[in-house]
C-alpha cells in the first residue's frame, strides 16, 4: 500500500533470476499468450485488488459512518499482512498441483471458488442500520477473504511467470499494474457508490461478479506443458527456499540494519494513513466523495510524480533520490493535516489529500528499486519479495497502530506523531542506509 496505502496498489513484479535456472522448460520457444490466458490473468489481478480496495477504503468508510470507534478499527490493516508474508508459504503450491488436471490453473479455480463463498457470507451479514454490526463475523469473513486473495495472488504470479517469455514480461508487468490500480479504485470508489445507493449487500455482491468470471475461465483453461513446474524440481526449490530466507540476512550487505530500514521507511507517512480515511468521513465527506478522490484524482497526480521520480532515479540513482523523499513524506503528513485540522473548505482537503497521497505513493516504487539492488544473483525474486513483504508488513503494522492512538490522542496529537516520526526517519533512514552499505565492504578489508 503502496499501502498506496501501506502498500501501493499493485506491488512491483520481483526481479527474475537468471534464465539458465529458472526458465521454464522451452522458455525459448515459449509462445504468445492466447486471448484466453490474457483474459484470465486481467481479470485475476482486477479481482485481487478490488478485494483490497474494499478492505481499506469501502469497509473502513462503512464502518466508520456506523460509529464504530478508531480503536476498534485497527483490525483491517492485519489483513494486509497475508499480502505481505506469501513468500513464506509460496513453495507450498509450486510443490503441490494437481496432476493432469492442472497446476496454477486449478489453484486459481479453487481459490476463486472459496473466495465466492466467503464473499456471499459476508453479503448475508445484517450491516444495514438500524442492525447491529456482527463485527465478530465481519472480522471472520474478513480475514477469510484476504487469505484466500493472496493464495490467489500467489496462484496469478506462478502462472504468468510460467506463462511470460522474456519478451512478453515487461507487458505482463504493465497489465498487473494497470489492473491493480484499476481493480482498487473498484473496490474503494465503486463498492463506496454502491453502497450509497444500494446498500451493504449488493455493494459486495458487486465483488463476486469479477471472480465468477474469473472462475469460469479458470474452468475453461487448460495449462500447456510448459506452465507446469516439475514436482521433483518443486522439492528441491522448498528446501532452497527456506534455506535462502536465512541466507539473506547472513549477507555482509543486509542483517539488522537493513531490516530496520526497511521496517522504518515509511513507519511515519503510513501512520498519517491510517487516519485519513475516518478522518474525510468525520469530517462530513460522503462515501462516494472520499472514493472520487483516492481513487481517481490522487491516483492520477501519483502516477505523475511516479514518473517523475523514475526520471530522477534515471538521472541520478534511487539512493540519491532517497534525499528527496524522505523529507517529501514530512510534507505529505502536514498538507493532510493542515487544511483538515484547520478546517478549511472541502477544496483545500481535497488538495491536500491528493498532494499527501502523490508525495507518498511513490516512496513504494523507490523502495523497490532500493530493494532489487540488494537482492543476490542467484536468488532474486526470493530476496525481493522477502524484502518487500517485510517492507509491506510494517506499514500495514505502522497504519494499524495509527487507529487506537488517534482514539487516545485525537487526530492533531497522532498527525503531530507522524510527522515526528518522519522528521526523525529523515535522520535515522541516511545512517541505516550507511551502515548497511558500509557491511559491503567488509569481506573486502579482511
């Protein structure tokens, strides 16, 4: 999100490990993808990021406008942390499939299948006033769904990774981010009008539509040889998996201090998150406003300044640009703060919303850039998206604990905290960064 959120909406593909070990088998003469897989893989990341839309935009907003208090909120941000921890797991369907029937295909079917389900309990929850909110159930279903979207998640990438030759990536990359951002404005703005109009159950009957579609094709689908992992390769890839998390941080180039970096980088821009959506809806703005606004205009005025800081980073180099961003997230806290704890007209929020959110999504993309550099030769996309999961768990943490604080502190005294912490992050993020560098060198001295 990032946040884009803690996370941003669709999360960087991870960088791919040299061809003569991972490539599929006749990766060289991989061919294009069908109109049908294509399809498939659309509406797979759609339907992904739509459920994450509805999770920190639509259900915060709704449950908010039904006066559940800050504290008892904080619980939707520990969604994010199946997103985040995947990779712990993620051997597990590369090992298993399902014999001639499939792989990735049929892992795709099944949790499409389960998410319906889930999603169909939640539509029958009585969350309609004057009802009384089953906030029990509610974090079930919850809780449900966010797994079963990142067992998903998991199922989408071993597929396109399979599926992608060397020339088909970067478009495959392009299409996962154009249906991230597209599926989460969905799933915030578009859930949040429906819910205007047509209340809680059809609101989220909406969700379901995408992954029946989407379990349709999946049904329809029949992998090719070549989309299939090898079972005895799957074995040994489970015991080099989890032999390469530890060997990550035994590297002279990481261990705690670049850990810690990546768990404080964004530590006080995603506690000003946390807040921002019970914020616009305590400050009078309608469900279908505060999803017009994140949702489409800062989305557009981000993807500006994301272009502008890959220019940067062109130009110089993501360690550099590092300099700019940190002190930006110190002045994305106060444009959101000021105008809202002012209380200026709705105009001034609006601006400063969408200059917060355009200053903080970008940091992801810089993030990620910082983290590929560290990744090994060997075991790329294993120490990405370890990296990056450690990076997305602490901002979901950093957002989470942003709600009962503001409960004890009000939005002026945890809005002042954020920005403290960053002012604090512009000093410590440079020595962190130092110091894990300065381990490089170290084999070379001895």
């Amino acid at each position: 999100m990032t946040i884009g959120m803690s996370i941003p909406p669709a999360s960087p593909a991870p960088p791919q490990a040299p061809t003569t070990t991972t490539a599929a088998p006749g990766a060289a003469q991989q061919p294009a993808l069908s109109g049908l897989e294509w399809a498939l893989l659309v509406c797979v990341y759609l339907s992904q990021y739509m459920a994450y839309g509805f999770f920190f935009v639509s259900l915060m907003v709704i449950l908010r406008e039904r006066g559940v208090p800050l504290a008892h909120m904080g619980w939707l941000y520990s969604l994010g942390l199946f997103t985040g921890l995947k990779f712990l797991w993620a051997p597990l369907m590369d090992r298993w499939g399902f014999g001639r029937h499939g792989h990735y295909s049929v892992w795709l079917a099944l949790m499409q299948a389960l998410l319906i389900a889930a999603l169909l309990w939640l539509a029958a929850l009585p969350m309609n006033a004057p009802a009384a909110l089953p906030l029990g159930a509610l974090a079930a279903g919850s809780v449900l769904v966010a797994f079963l979207t990142a067992c998903q998640d998991m199922a989408a990438d071993g597929l396109s990774c399979r599926l992608l030759g060397p020339g088909q990536r970067g478009l495959g990359n392009a299409v996962q981010m154009a249906g991230g951002m597209l599926g989460f404005a969905a799933g915030g703005g578009g859930v949040l009008l429906l819910y205007e109009s047509l209340g809680w159950r059809w609101a989220v009957l909406s969700l379901t539509a995408l992954n029946l579609l989407t379990l349709a094709l999946a049904l329809a689908y029949r992998e090719p040889p070549h989309a299939r992992p090898d079972p005895v390769q799957g074995r040994q890839r489970m015991r080099s998996h989890w032999r390469q998390l530890l060997a990550f941080w035994r590297q002279p180039h990481t261990g705690w201090p670049w850990a810690a970096f990546l768990a404080l980088l964004q530590a006080g821009v995603c506690m000003a998150y946390g807040v921002l959506t019970p914020m616009l809806v305590d400050a009078g703005w309608s469900a279908g406003k505060i999803g017009r606004v994140i949702n489409i205009y800062a989305s557009v005025a981000s993807v500006a300044v994301m272009l502008a800081l890959g220019w940067l980073m062109r130009r110089t180099s993501p360690a550099r640009a590092l300099r700019w961003m940190l002190p930006a997230q110190v002045l994305a806290v106060a444009l959101l703060a000021a105008p809202l704890l002012l209380r200026a007209g709705d105009v001034w929020v609006m601006l400063g919303v969408i200059g917060y959110l355009a200053l903080y999504m970008p940091l992801g993309a810089l993030a990620a850039a910082l983290m590929m550099g560290q990744a090994s030769v060997h075991a790329p996309a294993t120490d990405f998206s370890m990296q990056y999961g450690l990076y997305t768990c602490a901002g979901f943490a950093a957002s989470g604990l942003a709600l009962p604080l503001a409960g004890r502190m009000g939005y002026a005294g945890l809005l002042a905290l954020a920005a403290g912490v960053g002012a604090l992050m512009c000093l410590l993020i440079p020595w962190l960064w130092r110091r894990s560098q300065s381990l490089t060198l170290e084999p070379a001295k001895s």
